[in-house]
C-alpha cells in the first residue's frame, strides 16, 4: 500500500524558484471511511498531522498517521506510520526517514537514506542506509516533494489539463515513481473557514502514484484534493484500493516565516 506521504507533481524547475510560494504549516487532519470495495474491511478511522518547518536554507517535513480498520471478523488492525524528511530548497539535497509499525508495535516497514540531484535535468543518486546498501539511480526529471508540490501549483495557475513527472519522495525503496496528476479546476480566493485560506487561489487534483515497471497499469496508491497557493491541502480523499477515506482539515496554523 503506497504510503499518504506525499501528494503532488510537474515541471521540472529550479527548487529555489519552485518553493518561492509555499510556507511552513501545522495540519491536523481526521479522517473516516467512505467506499469499501471489499468484504474483509467493515470500517476504519485515523488521523494525520503535518508539519513543516521553513529552515530558510531547506524544508523540514514531519507526517504523523495513525489507521484503525476493523475487519469482517471484528478484529482490529493498527498501524502507526512517521516519516521525516529535509529537502535543500536549491532542490539538490533530500534525506528521508519511514517506519510504520503494526499492532504490537513491531516494524513493518523501516527506509532511510539520502538523494541527490547530479545533474541539470534533475536526475539523480539515492542511496539508503535501510535497506543498506542499496544505491538507485532517479531518472531525469525526478522532483522531491516540495519540488513537487510547486511544480503542482504552478501547473494549475496556468491552466494546464494534467502532468506527468517522476517523483522521488522516499516512502518506497523501490526508487522513483511515476505520477500522473489531473489538474480538475483551478479557482480564485473564496471564503473558507480557516483565515488563512481565503485570500489564497486553489487547484482541485487528482494524483495517481505507479511503479516505475514496464506495463504496470494500475496504480499503488491515488489521492484528490484541493490544494492552495502555500502548500496546504483541504478536502483529501485517499484511495487505498480495498478502501477509500476522507480527510477533512480539523485544526492548521500557519507559522511566521523566521527567513528574511
């Protein structure tokens, strides 16, 4: 099951231009079932929070998700996934940390490791340090996530329909991974219950997230969204195949920029 973390896509562009939009927030999100496609799951609850801290020379990114499902047999399943990445805002430097654990607290998944950009046309080296060892190249192209996150917003402000763009954001250790993101409608300031948000234009999204594998249709993970100019995101929808969630915006604070 492809991880939440992280949503979005584009064009390659310089990190420092890219960035130039987006601030640092604090996101509590609470999320509830809306679809089964399945038997064996009868519900499911959860919550996310989402940190980012503006460190001026880079980004400092903090998820926190918790999912409770309940299955056909009444059992209940937990499991309890951080991640922490830094992203250069010069869009050269990435390092990441996942670990999700189960029930009992034991470890499901655990990567780490660090990427770079090495070349002009974005492409790349990651190397993990779990598993160790493992070194992969990123096709060129290849935007981190807060790259992608701009690069997302610049495509819906002007005008485009879709983008397609690798994406490199650490919560697989298979490498990079395709994106296609449907850019369904781009609007103006409208009201909105968080002050924050009202002067803020928006684009609806439809991202999809696929192996980078000959022939592999389906994807592994699909999210939609309404995503604003600095980088928060109301109204999620998570798609996890068997099961599909709403995420609705519960609390978001928008700290003051500490970079001159």
């Amino acid at each position: 099951m492809k991880s939440v973390f992280l949503f979005l896509a584009a064009m390659a562009m310089p990190g420092a231009a890219c960035a130039a939009g987006l601030t640092g927030q604090n996101a509590v999100y609470d999320l509830t079932l809306s679809k089964v496609r399945t038997h064996d799951v009868t519900g499911a609850v959860g919550q996310m929070t989402f940190d980012i801290v503006d460190g001026c020379s880079g980004w400092a990114t903090t998820q926190h998700l918790t999912l409770l499902v309940r299955n056909v047999d009444g059992s209940l399943n937990k499991s309890v996934t951080d991640y922490i990445t830094w992203e250069a805002k010069d869009g050269k430097n990435f390092t990441f940390s996942l670990r999700e654990r189960d029930n009992d607290g034991k470890e499901q998944v655990d990567d780490a490791g660090a990427a770079v950009h090495t070349g002009d046309n974005d492409a790349g080296i990651v190397t993990y340090t779990t598993p160790a060892n493992t070194r992969m190249a990123l096709p060129p192209g290849t935007l981190f996530p807060m790259q992608h996150t701009a690069a997302l917003l610049a495509a819906g402000r002007e005008g485009k329909k879709f983008i397609a763009p690798p994406l490199f954001d650490g919560t697989s250790a298979d490498g990079a991974q395709s994106t296609f993101v449907a850019i369904l409608g781009h609007q103006g300031p409208m009201p909105d219950r968080f002050a924050a948000l009202s002067d803020l234009p928006s684009s609806n999204v439809d991202i999809a997230f696929y192996p980078r594998k000959p022939g592999d249709q389906n994807p592994d993970f699909r999210t939609q969204m309404r995503y604003f100019e600095d980088g928060v995101a109301t109204n999620l929808v998570l798609d996890f195949g068997d099961f599909v969630m709403t995420g609705k915006l519960a609390h978001l604070t928008i700290p003051p920029t500490p970079c001159k």
